[in-house]
C-alpha cells in the first residue's frame, strides 16, 4: 500500500535543508524551488518510482542466500522424510506408507506457505503523516527505557516512532511493533507478519519432530540390517543428527515465542524489560510489561480472537494500525 504523500504545505514548502520529522522516503527526492516541489509531490502520488517497485522488491526477498538455503533445506527434508523413511519403513505403495506421505505432504506445504507469508508481507512502516499524541500521558508509560521521555525519535528516519517500533539497520527504517530481523526470511519480523512467523515456526516444528520419529521408526524396525552398508548407515546417522538438531532449534524457538506471545512482548521488550526491572529494583520499586493484558487477551491480540483462524498465517483481520496499544493501565 502507498502511503499518501500529500503533505500540508508546511512540508512541501520547506527549504531549510532539514527534512520535517513527518516527511515520506518520497518526499526526500524533492528540494529547492517551492512550486516545482508542489507539482512533483502531485506527480508522485501517481508514478513514485519506490512504490511502483514495491510489489516487485517483496518478491526480490527470496534473492539471498539464507532463504534459498531455507528452501532446499525444507526440500531435502521433504525428499528423506518421503522417500527414504517411509519408503523404507512402510513402503509407498501401502496404504499406512502413503498416508503418512500425505500427512507429512501436507504439513511442508502449510510450512512452504507460511514461509511464503513471512517473507513477502510487509512488517509494518511508520506512515508519513505519523505525529504522536502529545497530551497522550501514556506514552512515556509505554516506554519501559525512557520513563518521563514522551516523545521518541528515531535519528536515521527522521520521524517520530510510535509505541513499539523500532529502527532495523538491515531495512534501514522503522518497523512497527518490531520483533527482530531474520535473516532466514531476509525479512523484520514486525506487526503484520509476526503471526505468520510463529505459524511458521510451529509448523516447521511439528515437520521436523515428524521427520525424526519416522526416521527412527525406519532405524529401529526389528529386521533392520545395515551389514555391508556402510555409506547407507552414514546417511542414516548424518540425517538423524540433522533431524534432532534442527527439532531441538525449532522446538527452543517456538517455546520461546510461546512465552513472549503469553506475555505480549517482543524480543526486543524481553531485553528491555531485564534492564528496566533492575533499574526499577534499584529504587525499590517493581516492574510490569506495560502490554501484558493476560494471557489469554495476549494471545488473542497475536493470534486472533477466533479459536479456529488461530493457525492460519494469513487471518490478521484482528489486527488495527500497529501504532497505538492497549496497555494494563488501560484496563484500570
Ligand atoms: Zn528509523
Ligand atoms: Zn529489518
């Protein structure tokens, strides 16, 4: 989505050389004389060549070498769960071999269109036109590290950051409600895709725990005999290393997330939360995420408060605008 660049007049007649804290990536291509300023910003509403690249340039996410590494990982798990497990262990042609097949077909694709999810939605960016409320005394409790600060700026945006957002040096902007950058989806983690990545997670978990018990169902069958094949055990030991590694990573993860989405909190807020409650301990005081709402509240805000688009990586309908949250305080 575009965000509007027609700013107040204050903004497109600017000619100090300083760019005002609300002005677009848009608008930044545009100075010196005020009327030519004027006609481009119309004109940039139409043809904004950053925008006309926008659909292109979430596609060009999946150019880096981590996320193709993801893809021909999640393929080669695909292949030995399918075609090495369960054809040795069960045999394709039966009818328990096939539809373990299916089974574990199914979830990589549900795995494969999360992945797909994550990376080409947009975390969320601050809007143009993004002023904070400055009678909003809630603000400064919103911020855990800067108590009695009720404005936030970010240096390198130029602009005011909402409650949550933070600058990601990878994208080089500010992202809403942002988690962290992975590397693995070349892509934030922020507002509008966070749900999809702990789907992700949960999906590329139970694939993983999937794949380790068939291989070691196949392993384990009674009449196994790797006598005289040896470059065939070594496989086998090499891919059940693989398997329980990436089960034990996944697994830590998603365990992890679970814990923050519980509590409403962001990676980042976990560490600034460590800080802020030792500060707090210092002067006798104690210290509460300002978002923790309960915990069922808190799932719901991430996850959606209908039970049965909890796993669907795409139903985000429950989501508003990323810059303004409910806080504990709220509730009293
Ligand atoms: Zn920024
Ligand atoms: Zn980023």
């Amino acid at each position: 989505m575009c965000e509007p660049t027609h700013g107040s007049p204050s903004i497109t007649t600017n000619t100090q050389g300083s760019l005002p804290s609300t002005m677009s990536h848009h608008q930044k291509f545009f100075s010196g004389d005020e009327s030519l300023q004027i006609d481009f910003t119309i004109e940039v509403e139409t043809l904004c060549p950053s925008c006309f690249s926008k659909s292109s340039m979430k596609f060009k996410r999946f150019v880096s070498i981590p996320v193709i590494s993801v893809f021909v990982l999640m393929g080669f798990v695909f292949y030995i769960t399918v075609y090495v497990f369960t054809e040795d262990w069960l045999g394709l042609q039966s009818s328990a071999g096939s539809l373990n097949a299916l089974i574990f077909s199914f979830l990589a694709l549900l795995c494969l269109y999360s992945l797909f999810v994550c990376v080409v939605t947009d975390p969320g960016h601050v809007p143009s036109n993004y002023v904070p409320d400055f009678e909003d005394t809630d603000v400064s409790d919103q911020e855990p590290k800067k108590t009695g600060v009720h404005l936030r700026n970010c240096d390198k945006c130029h602009t005011y950051k909402p409650p949550r957002a933070h600058h990601c040096r990878v994208c080089r902007r500010c992202v809403l409600r942002m988690d962290h950058h992975c590397l693995w989806i070349n892509n934030c983690v922020g507002y509008w895709n966070y749900k999809s990545f702990v789907i992700l997670i949960l999906y590329a978990t139970i694939g993983s725990l999937y794949s380790t018990v068939m291989m070691l169902s196949c392993v384990l069958q009674k009449d196994r005999d790797f006598s005289g094949q040896v470059p065939l055990k070594i496989f086998y030991i090499i891919c059940g290393v693989m398997m329980v590694a990436l089960s034990l990573t996944l697994g830590t993860l998603l365990g992890w997330h679970i814990y923050l989405i519980t509590r409403n909190m962001t990676t980042i807020e976990y560490y600034e939360g460590i800080r802020a409650a030792w500060v707090a301990r210092k002067s006798g005081q104690s210290y509460r995420h300002p978002f923790n709402l309960g915990v069922y509240k808190n799932i719901t805000l991430i996850l959606g408060p209908d039970m049965m688009k909890w796993l669907c990586p795409t139903a985000v309908s429950h989501l508003k605008d990323g810059i303004s949250f409910a806080t504990s305080r709220d509730s009293l």
